[in-house]
C-alpha cells in the first residue's frame, strides 16, 4: 500500500534540471520570418553560401522564368518552393547550389495588358509609335518583376535577388537574337506558307504551348463531291462525302484524303422522307463501318450496297468541288492519307491545305502526283488575319469566321447555305467537343495558312554533324534524367511527333526576328559581319535598335545595300526567348560568374543543372529549351529535369473566383506563416497533383506544431549540457546506443531521398522520428533521468549527449523544408552574429552507431511497452491511477523472442512505472491484451510504498537515506550534487 503523504519540508522543483529555452512555444512566424529575411540580406547569406560553396561540385538549378504580370498565385509558391527545398538541400549536401532567379518579360500578356489600357484611355496602338509601346510594355514588367521578387522572398526562396536574369536586359535580348541568328547561319531557319493556329483576338500565331483546350459547340456538316472523272458504271454518277466541323474551311478545299486500310462500298438510297438532302436512287461511297451512321444522320430510313470500291479505284477519281458553280470549278484530287481512320464522319477526310497541319502535309507531299494530273498545287490564302474570308474564297468573301472579340461569325452559315442551295449537303448537325482556345483570351483560335517563320525539325544540318534537330533533340532525351520517369515518355511523344517550330509572331513586344531577307531571290542574308553589328547594337540599346528607322542602313552597310533587303518585322515566339535562358545565364560567366563553367556528369564532371516546372512545360519550357540548345549546341541544356502537378481545392476541384475556391499563397502566410506552406509543399506528393484548402492547411499547422514542439524540448533540455561533458559510446546505457543506432539510419535514408528529390519521404522520416522516436518514446522515459538524476549521473550525461547529436541533424535536415523554424532553434542553440543553419552540410555521422541487433532487441521491448502503456491507459480513465509512477504491473510474456529481449532491461524505467514484474507465461484470463502483440499480458498493481517528493516515484526506499528522507536514494544523491554546487541555496 502506498504510505500516506505529507507536505514536503522543502521546495524540491528548485533542484530539477527542467528545460530552460527562449525558444516561444508559439512560433509567431507571420511576424518572425520576415526578421529572418531582413537578418539573411544583412549578414549577406547568399554571399556567404556562394564562398563556402566555390570548390564544390554545382548543382544548378536554372530557373524557368515566371511571367511578370501580376501577384503570384499558389501553384507559383508551390514552384518556388520546391526549388528551394532543392537548392537548400543539394547544399546541404555539400554542392555549390546555386540559385539565380529570372523573368520572363516578353510577348502577348503584356502587350494585350498595354492595349487594355489605351483601349480605356480611348488610344489606338498603331497610332503609338512602336518604341514608345514597347517601352511601356518594359515599365510594365519591370513594375511586376520588382512585386513578384518581394513575394518570392517572403516564401523564404533565397538567392541572388539582386542580380537576377530578365528576358528584356539588353544583353539577354542581344543573345536571344544571336541564337535566332546561329539557326540563320546553320540555315534551320526557314520563312515557310503552313497552316498554323491563329488567334483572331489577339491577331498573332500561337504555339502548341500557348493553347488550351476547352468545350466548344461546333456547327458539323456532310457535303457530298461529284465524281468528276476516273469511274465507270453506277460509280460514275455517284457521290464521296466527307464530314466536317468548320464548314467555313470548305471554300478552301482542294482534295477529299482516303485510306488504302479502310474498306469502302458504293451506297444507294432507297427510302427517305420527301423533303429530305439525300433522296431515293442517290449513290454515294461510304466507308463500310460508317455507312449506318452517316443515313442515320443524313435521315435515310433504307439503303442498299451495291458494290466495293477499291483503294486503287479511288486513286484514280477526281472529284468536283460541291460549290463549282460559285467559282470552285477547278478538279478535286483523291489522295490516299494516312491520317484518314474510320472511327467516326464518313471514311474521308475533306482536305483544305490552308486550314490543317496533316491536310497541308498531304497536299505538299502529293506535289508529283498533282502536277502528273494538271492540277495547280498553289495554296490559297482564304481567310486573312481577321478571320474575315478573302477574294480567294469567292461568294463569301468578306464572311468572318470569328469576330473581334472571339465569337462565333457568320462564315459558317452563309457556307452552309450556299451547300445547302447547291445540293451538296445530305446531313448537318451540331458537336459539343474539346477545341484549342488562346490560353490568354480564353477564345478559339483557328487554322490558317500564313507566311511565318519555321526552324525545321527534320532538315539534316551540317552543324549537328549531318543530324536533324529532331534526332538531336531526341537524343537529349535520352540523356536526361526525368524525375519522375513518366515525363521522358511524355516529352519523347511530343518532340518525336511536332511540326515545325513557329518562331514567328505578329506583335510588338518581344526580341524581333533579326533577318534580312533579299527582296528579289527571296533569300535570307548569312553575313556573320551584319549578326556581330546586331548583336552589339542590342547589348547596348536592347532590341529597340531594330525597330529604329535607320535599321537597316546601320546593321547592312557598307557590306550591302539596304534598298535590296527587307527587314523582317515579326517578333520571336516568347517560347525561343525563355528556350534561350541558359545561353545568356549558364554561359555568361561574367553575368553569372557562379553559374558558368558547368562540367556536367556526362562530360565526366560531377556537376549538375537541373529544370524544374509544372508538367505542362512538357510542351513549353523543357521542349523550347531543348531544342534551341540542341539546335545551337547539339545537346539537351539540363541533366535533371523534375515536374510537379497543379494545385487543386481541398476538394480536388480546379481553383477559381467565380467558385470562391481560391487558396492565395499571401493569405495563408499572412494569417499562418510561409513555413506551413513551405511543410505542404514538402510533404505532398509534388509528382501529382496537390490539394490545399483550410482543412489541409489546419492539418499541416498541427504537424508542424508537434515538430516545434520537439525542437524546443531539446533546447530546453540542452540548456543544462556541459560542452565537453561526454559518455563513451561503449559506456552510454542501451537506450541512447539505440536513438544514435536510429540517428545512422536516418543519415543514410535522409541523404538518399534527398539525392532523389523525394521531399515527401524527407517529412514523413523526420516526423515519424521526432514524434515517434523522440516525442512520445524517447523524451518520455529520459525525462525522469534528465529532470532528476544527479549532475554525475553518466545516464543523465549521454542523454544529453544524444539529445545534441540529435539536434544537431534534425535541424540541419530540417532546414531546406522549415527555412525560418530550422533557423530560429539553430541560432537559439548557437547563437551568432553571421552564423546560418543554411550554411551547414550534412554532419558525418559514425558507422559504428549502426547497430541493427540493438535495434531489432529495442523493437521487440518496445511491442512489449506498448501493452503495458495501453492497460495503464484503462487504469487511468477509470482514476484507479494517476500518473504511470503510480503503478507496478505485472506483465507475463509467453512469446520467449519478447521475453528474452527484456533480459537485463529496466523496463520499469522504460514503461514510466515505479516498478514491473516481469514473469514467463501466459497470465490471467482476466489480464489485458493488444490483439497485435501477442503472447503478452498485463495485470496492473499499485506501486508499494511512499511517494517522492522530488520525482514522485513510489518506492518503500523512500527516506532510507537520513538526510533526505523525503526521497528516494537516487534523488538523495542528486540533492547532494546540488546541494554541494549551491551552498547559498541549500542554507537557504
């Protein structure tokens, strides 16, 4: 029974090593971090990494340019911050990582921002002079580049914000033109008529990447073309139908495309409704898994086949155009394409070269074929630049396919009338489907035949060694690691199937198309004098120079006559300005003294560059920076290239105002600090997509709760080790042997996710450690031994030897992920007037800590204490007990692995009890059992004896030692320590 307590003569707490820390409990880090950013800009933190880090290997991590157009939305923090848990990372790991962030100043969304304005002001753009528009779109991009830098700061990103790169610095815009210039020079870059996408709003090309595709409604007709010639018999007064969702394309048809693959039949109507296109005795051919589908349409209630009609038989046709009698009286040509499928119209595929890559591709590669049958292989130009139909599409000129503001014209219903006057039309109807919109004016764009500027993808150049930019490219490929792996199989795809690159676009604001082009042989001008004089001019006054009235005159004389040269006035497509970020930073070693001079793995250096976006920079930034470097240097320009998903609500939905789902990266900083971001970004899967509301973010704010509060334990405790005060490794009790035992492990699995950029295994490891290992395991049974054990207690000396060793990494590894916490408790144990947790590497960590026997024997006490925690759990909800000192159960153990790992344990120590009894069997019926851990049973007991008034163990030793006989011999000895250490206080 425990003996009857009374008041202690003494106040004992006074004598307890308890934890002792400035360090808040509550981080406050809305108002601390910004403290942080102003003590890393004062100390000069990036100076300081840059000279610690000069003999290392780099790892360069090149920053894709976000656009400098307003406040940065989530998925840009969630980008920056990845990058930085890289950077600070690879640092730690003992590279010389350096960071230079960078703009991507050019192109439409601030032209179009520039036009809002006048449009508000009621200005007109052309009435602007050009020099004068482009240098507000210049003010207007640096204002945003100047918020954006301060945003990005205040996620904790550092590097060099003093000196970042911007597409629009003179000498970045003298390098874009003099790479543009080298694809001149290798004679890459060609000015070609292709169909290419075509915003009407925004009256430029567009790109692949500059495209989105969104739900559209589509007007879809079935035109029958007349056999004109090459068919005999019924086949002869029988029609081909094709099917089509842009009816507007079909004044510029100039051949029907079938394949040699699909089985077609000759088709006559028998029964259909009196007022209906397609009538009883009508013939038309059909591919034979579509014929069903096209009567349904065209509301035929019977048909019959009559007969095959083979692909060399429709090799032969010639069809007439359905509107000849309007002016489109010329042969319609069939070509055998292998585009053409039957998985939906009608087995062919209505052919308007100006209006479609594949329909361009097929006419220009029939060219020998054309010519055999007379037939005039120009392209027409149909529909000009805004969407209006030209002369070359007679009785519709003037029509439009899309109005100024993007929507839908009349083009498509006076064509479809004109059919329908004609009889060419057998069914109509309407498709619901997905269609490429401009990302920026959220409209649909068109294809349109255009003269613009190509860079081939298929042209063998001497410069590659005989090589084509695809095979270059592709190759480039090959090299790179991708992280994850799928993104080699997705760019692969992407690079191994695009047309030509479109590098030309009709706007104001961007590096121009540095060309001369003579205007008699059409040729384009390779002088390396003319490209040297431009590339100077630029360096020193920027792009403007081109656009100066005296152009031409300055850049070709005295080596050619101005008069005889055109000087091309398009802009470069954004998309080559940002592909050429790594020429004018990675290689300027004067701008970027810190990132030039890379010797990459494959060139059999240890250094590293890696790119790093959303995985919509498959078709963007990883591709455009491929093949410009692969065009101009034969190679990929990364060695890593990582992508990470979008963000999404809470919910999974896609964000948007209208929703009021939108989670702003400066409101979550605002109200709960930049480190929770920083831990979400970390901790979820970034190779997918990723979920962030309020819930999610309370989620993480409780996880980071619990790792500062392990940190600050530490501290605390830390506030009372003696430097130097060391316990041999041999000498330390089996409990710290363990937590240093879990320490090397940690090293080596925290170095290897790290390596692997796997940030998500990083957190789940440390926090599973601080709280598993540390919190609720290790801190638990040594608080009794830290708190009171004597000042000489070697138990005692090693935890808080194990404690630091154990700080010491857990802030280190923690710190690229908590930038501004890992800090603060860094400094808080090591303060200094320029030191840095940032500047610390990995700490060497001994081989010999690693003891997996020790571990496997811990795993199976620690299966033990789990049962005896959990019956002490029930003794306490029914108030049998208070704390665990309380109890002495006795714990039978069957399982004789378990029973013989707790030989030469305390395990009472170990449980947080004043004393266990631990007996070989199965126990009582009546004991408790975890189903989990079998073979173990727990009967709970008061302890016996009386209650220390010092550490409130209950122990009948209690008052053996006479002069203390309040407590337990152990606390006697440590009251002794004390005592002798503090006579003034003891007399007291």
């Amino acid at each position: 029974m425990t003996a009857p307590e009374t008041a202690p003569a003494r106040d004992y707490s006074k004598t307890l090593f308890l934890p002792q820390t400035e360090f808040p409990m509550r981080a406050g880090l809305p108002v601390r971090e910004p403290l942080f950013i102003e003590r890393w800009k004062r100390m000069d933190l990036y100076g300081k990494l840059r000279a610690a880090g000069r003999d290392r290997p780099k790892f360069v991590l090149h920053d894709g340019p976000p656009y400098a157009n307003g406040n940065i939305h989530i998925g840009t923090a969630l980008n920056k911050i990845l990058k930085d848990v890289v950077v600070r990372s690879q640092t730690a790991l003992g590279f010389d990582a350096n960071y230079v962030p960078g703009w991507d100043c050019h192109g439409l969304p601030i032209e179009w921002k520039i036009e809002e304005q006048y449009r508000a002001k009621g200005r007109n753009k052309d009435d602007v002079p050009v020099i004068e528009f482009r240098q507000e779109c210049r003010t207007f991009a640096a204002q945003w580049l100047d918020v954006q830098r301060e945003e990005f700061k205040r996620l904790g990103v550092t590097g060099d914000w003093d000196h970042p790169y911007a597409t629009m610095a003179f000498p970045a815009e003298a390098v874009i033109a003099d790479e543009l210039m080298k694809f001149s020079m290798s004679g890459q870059l060609y000015r070609g008529s292709k169909p290419v996408m075509w915003s009407v709003v925004e009256k430029t090309a567009l790109a692949e990447a500059e495209v989105e595709y969104e739900e559209h409604v589509s007007d879809t007709v079935f035109v029958a073309f007349p056999i004109r010639s090459g068919a005999e018999g019924d086949l002869a007064a029988a029609r081909v139908v094709i099917w089509t969702t842009t009816p507007w394309t079909i004044p510029g048809n100039r051949a029907v495309a079938y394949s040699k693959k699909i089985a077609y039949g000759l088709y006559r109507v028998t029964e259909a409704p009196a007022d209906n296109w397609a009538t009883p005795g009508q013939t038309y051919v059909l591919a034979d898994s579509l014929a069903a589908t096209v009567f349904k349409a065209a509301r035929v209630e019977a048909f019959a086949r009559v007969a095959d009609v083979s692909p060399s038989t429709l090799a032969g046709l010639t069809l007439d155009h359905p509107l000849a009698k309007l002016g489109y009286g010329f042969a319609v040509p069939m070509l055998d394409g292998d585009h053409v499928t039957d998985e939906s119209g009608t087995g062919f595929v209505h052919t308007a070269p100006s209006h479609g890559r594949e329909d361009f591709e097929l006419w220009m590669a029939s060219g020998r074929l054309l010519r055999e049958r007379g037939i005039d292989a120009t392209i027409p130009y149909t529909v000009d630049a805004d969407s209006v139909l030209t002369e070359a599409a007679p009785g519709f000129t003037g029509t439009r396919v899309l109005t100024a503001k993007g929507e839908k014209g009349d083009a498509n219903k006076a064509v479809i009338a004109a059919l329908t006057e004609a009889g060419a039309l057998i069914a109509r109807g309407v498709l619901r489907h997905q269609y490429p919109h401009s990302w920026r004016s959220k409209k649909p764009v068109i294809f349109r035949n255009t003269p613009q500027w190509f860079i081939a993808m298929d042209r063998p150049v001497d410069s590659l060694g005989n090589r084509t930019l695809r095979e270059v490219a592709l190759q480039g490929i090959d090299d790179t690691q991708w992280v994850p792996t799928q993104g080699k199989n997705r760019i692969t795809g992407m690079v191994a199937n695009r047309p030509d690159w479109v590098v030309s676009r009709q706007r104001a604001w961007g590096v121009p198309i540095t060309v001369f082009v003579h205007r008699e042989t059409a040729e384009i001008l390779r002088d390396a004098r003319v490209n040297a004089r431009i590339r100077d001019a630029f360096a020193a006054e920027g792009a403007d120079a081109w656009f100066r009235d005296d152009a031409a005159q300055r850049f070709l004389a005295p080596d050619h006559d101005p008069a005889a040269y055109e000087k091309v006035t398009d802009v470069l497509d954004v998309w080559f300005d940002s592909g050429s970020t790594h020429a004018f930073v990675l290689d300027d070693p004067e701008a970027f003294p810190g990132l030039a001079g890379v010797k990459r793995v494959r060139d059999g250096g240890r250094d590293r560059v890696m790119y790093l976006e959303g995985s919509d920079q498959h078709r963007g930034w990883f591709q455009s920076s491929l093949l410009e470097s692969a065009g101009t240097r034969g190679r990929a320009p990364y060695d890593i290239v990582l992508t990470h998903g979008f963000v999404l609500d809470g919910k999974g939905l896609k964000m948007s105002k209208s929703k009021g789902n939108v989670v702003a990266p400066q409101s979550v900083i605002k109200d709960s600090g930049a480190d929770i971001l920083r831990l979400w970004v970390a901790a979820s899967d970034y190779t997918d997509d990723l979920r962030i509301g309020p819930e999610i973010i309370k989620t993480f704010a409780e996880t980071y709760r619990k790792l500062r509060n392990s940190l600050r334990w530490m501290l605390g405790s830390l506030a009372h080790r003696v430097p130097g005060d060391d316990v041999a490794y041999a000498d330390m009790p089996e409990l710290e042997r363990l937590i240093l035992h879990r320490l090397a492990e940690l090293d080596g699995e925290i170095r290897e996710a790290y390596a692997a950029f796997d940030t998500k295994r990083v957190v789940a490891l440390l926090n599973g450690f601080m709280t598993g290992d540390l919190s609720s395991f290790y801190f638990d049974v040594r608080k009794d031994a830290l708190y009171c054990d004597p000042v000489s207690s070697v138990r005692r000396r090693a935890s808080l030897q194990v404690i630091d060793e154990a700080f010491r990494r857990v802030a280190i590894w923690l710190a690229p992920v908590l930038a501004f916490t890992a800090e603060e408790a860094w400094l808080d144990r090591y303060p200094s007037e320029d030191g840095s947790v940032h500047l610390q590497t990995l700490p060497e960590t001994p081989a010999d800590w690693l003891d997996p026997a020790l571990a496997e024997r811990w795993h199976r006490i620690r299966r033990v204490r789990r049962v005896v925690t959990g019956a002490l759990e029930i003794e306490r909800a029914a108030k049998r007990i208070g704390a665990s000192l309380e109890a002495a159960p006795t714990v039978y153990v069957a399982d004789p692995e378990l029973l013989a790992a707790l030989e030469g344990c305390d395990f009472a120590d170990t449980c947080i009890t004043s004393a266990i009894t631990v007996v070989a069997g199965e126990g009582p019926a009546e004991a408790f059992r975890l189903d989990e851990v079998r073979g173990v049973a727990v009967v709970p007991s008061p302890a016996e004896g009386r209650k220390c008034a010092r550490s409130w163990r209950v122990s009948p030793s209690v008052g053996s030692d006479p002069d203390y006989p309040e407590v337990t011999p152990r606390d006697a000895q440590a009251l002794r320590e004390w005592d002798a250490a503090h006579p003034e206080a003891s007399a007291a």
